[in-house]
C-alpha cells in the first residue's frame, strides 16, 4: 500500500464504508464507496485486517463494468479479470476488489464453479448508493468500540465449516477439562 493520496480523495464524498472478508475469509477488508459532484461512483479499498499490501486508489464503477462488459456470456469473472485496472500495483488488491463486488452483489458465484462469479446488471446497486447520495437511506454504522472491546450490534453469520470447527473446539476444549479433573481428583 502507497503512502501517498490519491488525487480524488479531495473530490470524492464518501457515502458507506463496510467491512467484508476476503474471498479466502483469512482477513476482513474495510471499503469505501464514494462518489463525484457529476454523481460518478467509485470504489477503494481502505483497510485490511491482515498483513496483505493493497493499493488504496479510487476505482471507478464505469471502469469495473467496461471490464466485465468484455467478458463473454458464461465465462467466469476472476480476480485476473480485474487486474488491469491496477496495473503496476499489488497483485491483491484484484482479489480485494472481487470480495467487494461480490458483497456488493454486483458479482454472484457462478452455479458449479468453486471462485468464479459473473456480473449482474448494477441497477439496484446505484440506486442503493443514490439513497446513500440523498440521504433517504443511512449506512449501517460499523461495529463500535467501548472499553477496549467491540460491540457488535448483530452476530457475524459463520459458514458450515466454521460452525463444525467451532463445535469440535467445544468438544475437544471440554475433553481436556474432564480428562484434568480425572487427573487431580487421583
């Protein structure tokens, strides 16, 4: 990630930063939507929870959608797809931009295809960001901190794997206790 600003930060209004993971879950991205006076959108992202570098430029809506306007009918969108829009930059910040889309749901997994989405028109997705615009919708705000802790508002929806995984930490964490109180009770 480059230090230096972006030329569009000053012009830019931002009008929702979220948080979403990475497509591989290994860390969470923090992303920010704006958008020009001309009511032009665009997209960055701004923070990653892990040690991955990224490139914190503004990209362009109309950019993202000449791209994937090339991409015939059933073929796949992948990170490699998006790479051209940062050329000369870090190789995750592609990656990044998928997981963003794909929350966004401008893209949405392909049936069959394990890491390989397809674009959907991004009607709903302007009008969402135009509510933003005009006030008639407010962003959700981001997990607060207090005292050194996050609160959460709602629970973080884990996948079936992370439930399993979690129960069988439960299971095993419980083991040791009773195999310890078998231990000190001889």
């Amino acid at each position: 990630m480059s230090k230096s600003e972006d030329p569009l930060d000053e012009s830019i209004s931002v009008v929702k930063t979220a948080t979403c993971e990475t497509l591989t879950r290994k860390s969470k991205l923090t992303y920010q939507i704006g958008t020009l006076p001309d009511g032009e959108v665009y997209i960055r992202i701004h923070k990653n929870s892990g040690n991955g570098f990224f490139s914190q430029e503004w990209i362009a809506l109309s950019d993202i959608q000449k791209i994937m306007g090339k991409i015939p009918a059933g073929k796949p969108v992948t990170s490699l797809v998006l790479d051209p829009l940062f050329q000369g930059r870090s190789v995750n910040t592609p990656g990044f931009l998928l997981a963003v889309l794909v929350q966004e749901k401008l893209l949405v997994p392909m049936e069959g295809k394990k890491r390989s989405h397809e674009a959907v028109s991004a009607e709903e997705f302007l009008d969402r960001v135009q509510q933003l615009v005009s006030g008639k919708v407010k962003p959700k705000a981001a997990p607060r901190k207090t005292g050194g802790r996050t609160v959460r508002t709602t629970a973080p929806k884990k996948s079936p794997a992370a439930k399993k995984k979690a129960q069988i930490k439960r299971r095993s964490a419980s083991a040791r206790k009773k195999k310890a109180a078998v231990v000190r009770a001889t």
